[in-house]
C-alpha cells in the first residue's frame, strides 16, 4: 500500500514535466501571465498601435498601454523610485520591434541609471501604468510625480 502512495506523486511529477515541456518548458508557462517585466525578459519588445476612445495609440503587443511622462524633455528618464513603481518603464533586452501602425524609424532605447535598457519613441522614455489591465486606458491625462502622463500617437507625440 505504501509504494502506491509513494508512487503517486512521482506519477504526478512525471505528468507535469510532460505538459510543461509540450508547450515549451518553464518559460512558455511564464509567459502565460505577461506582465511588463515578463515582456522585457524576452528578446526585444514589440509595439503596435491600438484604436482606442482617445484614437490610435501604442500598446506592447501584450495589449498594455504604453504612455509617456510630459516632464521629461529628451531621452533620459526622469521616473525612479516610488514613480517607477506606479509607472514602470517599458524595458527590452533587444531591439524594440515595430508591428502594425508603429515607425520603426521613430523606436529607440535608452539606458536608465540601474543599467537596463528602456524604450523610447520619437525621443520619450515609454511607461506602462501599473493598474492597467491588458487592452485598458486607465491613467491618460493624469498629473502624477510633478508632471502629467499620456497615452502616445503613431506620431510619437503625448495625446492631450
């Protein structure tokens, strides 16, 4: 009786290790429940255009609503800290990618002070909104950390 109930969860183990490796391993798995830092962990983020009640903006293609901080003039983040935490920056490990509706010519990266690379379109640093939910708009035109936030036109601009 007892080599059955030893036997079971070995049984067990087995099963999962094949169901994980079918659809890829531990990464595939990962990927599952996508999050900003999830994204950043693959090769080089993709951005596409989503139309929404604000008209035509840039989502990763996980469908988050990328934003960028009007405070910031030029490349280099200004968002650390408490303000990276509400509003954490879109990260890559690879050339950020451009899918429909998005100038490739306009993506780029920067470094922030911890070293890891950031995307910027047309010169802005580029951030999620860390309560939004995928294929929302939940934090456009807010004033937060000294300066507002807005979703991004194909153009590169702040949607005002």
């Amino acid at each position: 009786m007892s080599v059955k109930r030893a036997a079971a969860p070995i049984v067990l183990a087995i099963a999962a290790t094949a169901i994980v490796s079918s659809f890829g391993g531990a990464s595939a798995i990962a990927g599952l429940n996508s999050s900003p830092s999830a994204e950043a962990s693959r090769k080089g983020v993709s951005v596409k255009v989503r139309e929404t009640r604000y008209g035509r903006i840039l989502f990763s293609a996980g469908g988050r609503a990328i934003y960028l901080f009007a405070k910031e003039q030029g490349s280099k983040s200004r968002c650390y800290g408490a303000c990276a935490r509400a509003w954490p920056p879109v990260l890559t490990r690879g050339t950020p990618r451009a899918r429909a509706g998005v100038d490739a010519s306009k993506l780029g990266t920067t470094k922030r002070r911890d070293g890891k690379t950031q995307v910027t379109y047309n010169g802005h640093p580029l951030y999620y909104y860390v309560h939004d939910s995928v294929n929302q708009v939940g934090c456009q035109d807010v004033a937060e950390f000294g300066g507002k936030w807005y979703v991004v036109s194909p153009g590169g601009s702040a949607i005002t």
